[in-house]
C-alpha cells in the first residue's frame, strides 16, 4: 500500500511538472487571442483580446508588465489544477511574475489588454 501511495504521488508529480515544462509561448499556442506587436532583445509587446466568456490554452510568459485597456474578469488556471481570480479595469497596470496558466474570461463583456514581456 505504502508503494502504491509513493507511486501515485511520483506520477502526480511528474504530471505537474510535465505541463511546466510543455507549457509554449502565448502567440505561438493561442493566436486567436495574442497578437505580437513590437519584439526587440529587451521586451516582447503581446496585445490580448478575449470575448466574453472565452478561454485560451495552457501557455507561459516571463516576468511582465500587464495593462488593462477594458475593464475585465479574469480565472487562471494553474498547471496543479488550483484557480485564481483576477479582475483589472481600464488603465490598470500590474507586475506578474514568469507563469505558467491558462486564462478565462469570466465577465460578460470583451476584455482586452497589453503584456509587455521582459527579457531581461
């Protein structure tokens, strides 16, 4: 019994670790929502648009500066499965740390944004 727990909680981990690792590049995986807009070897300029109620795909950025240009009702969902709720409205600006997640749009209405990704 004692194995078969050990082994549930390797497979678990590996699993967690698996999506991280496969986790890709917003504009790459979800082009529907992520537009490139200026990449230099400082920062990487992502415009983002999801309607209402829409979901993107597990994907990843690094350290970013994220602005809000609507007012709008986020759910990420992070690889182990927990979920945050975020919420921003129109000029809002805020600093996130390199994750790995998959968004919601949970408002009623479109919301729409600027990521700028930092590379250094």
């Amino acid at each position: 019994m004692r194995n078969r727990f050990s082994l549930c909680c390797c497979v678990l981990l590996f699993v967690c670790a698996a999506a991280v690792a496969f986790a890709q590049d917003a504009a790459k995986v979800d082009p529907t929502h992520y537009k490139v807009e200026v990449e230099n070897d400082q920062v990487r300029v992502l415009r983002f648009h999801y309607g209402a109620h829409e979901k993107s795909v597990m994907h990843s950025h690094p350290n970013s500066v994220v602005v809000f240009l609507s007012d709008g009702k986020v759910k990420f969902t992070l690889p182990d499965g927990k979920t945050q709720d975020a919420s921003g409205k129109a000029g809002d600006t805020q600093f996130t740390p390199a994750q790995v997640h998959l968004p919601e749009n949970v408002g009623d209405k479109p919301v729409e944004g600027i990521v700028v990704e930092l590379k250094k």
